[in-house]
C-alpha cells in the first residue's frame, strides 16, 4: 500500500469530522482519539486531537495498547471498544449476528480478545433476540446487549473483558 497525499488528506479529513463532533477530554486519561501513544504525546482536546489519532493510527500502537493495557488504555477500554464498536457497525452485526459469522464478529471477537471468532458468531446467534430485540432499540442498548453475551459466556474466552474483573479483584 503506498501513501500518496490523497490518502492523507482523506485520512485527516476524516479523523477532522470524527474529532470536530467529539466531546471535551475525559476523566479516563485520553480525549477524542482514544488511548495510545498519541494520548500520550498530545493531550489538549480539540483540532489537535487529529494529530493523537494520526499518530495512534501510523505507529499503529493503539490495538497493541488496548491488548495490553498500556498507553493510557486498559481493561475498560476494551469494554468501551467492543460497546462503541457494536454500535457504531449495528446494521452489519445483526446481519452477521443472525448468521452467526461475518467479518464484522471476527472483528469484535478480536477486539474482546475472545478464542475464537466461530464461538463468538454462535453465541451472538443464540442471543439475538435479547441483542435486537426490536428495529427500534437504541444503539447503546445493543452496545451493553453485545458486551452482555460476551461477558457472560466464559467458553468464549473473552481476554480483554476478563482482564477488568481480574483488575477489579
């Protein structure tokens, strides 16, 4: 994959909407562009949260910070990922959910650092109807629904769930 400017300017152009219509810096350390390296170095909320998200995005630390609970990530990141994940690619999951498989599960059971994709796909199949219940229900709601069944099934071997408890302990 080569870089040319185009794909920087699409790139920036598009971590500029995401950032532009975020919040202020939260209490768990790291603004807009989340956790990692980038959090580190830049720490003032606003514009210039484009420039934590480029950085988390081409040192590519921030998915290796998440799984290991450095860089300002932890074990609540990862349930804050898998919720906002769920949520922001809803339509796809139901799909995928209702099938039991799909990269976007594959996805998800990798960023809940669950063993394998397969069991994940079976085990969203089979709570579908507590996952979406209706075409009305809140994105949040399917979030919490997702994280829910992953949580509750310890044959799924959710690592990056299971770390909060053991943190909590």
């Amino acid at each position: 994959m080569s870089i040319s400017v185009k794909n920087v300017a699409m790139y920036l152009s598009a971590s500029a909407l995401v950032l532009a219509s975020s919040g202020n810096a939260r209490a768990d350390g790291y603004a807009a562009a989340g956790c990692g390296l980038g959090s580190m170095i830049i720490t003032q909320d606003g514009f210039v949260q484009i420039f934590a998200a480029t950085t988390n995005g081409t040192s590519y630390n921030q998915t290796f910070a998440i799984s290991s609970g450095t860089s300002n990530c932890d074990a609540k990141t990862v349930k804050r990922s898998v919720a906002s994940y769920s949520e922001a690619n809803r339509e796809t999951l139901a799909r995928e959910a209702a099938r039991g498989e799909g990269e976007t599960v594959t996805a998800l059971s990798k960023l809940a650092e669950c063993k394998d994709a397969a069991s994940v796909g079976a085990a969203l199949q089979a709570s579908y109807a507590e996952i979406f219940p209706s075409a009305g229900t809140s994105d949040k709601s399917v979030g919490a629904a997702v994280l829910r069944t992953l949580e509750q099934s310890e044959a799924l071997e959710c690592k990056g769930l299971a770390r909060e408890a053991a943190e909590k302990a």
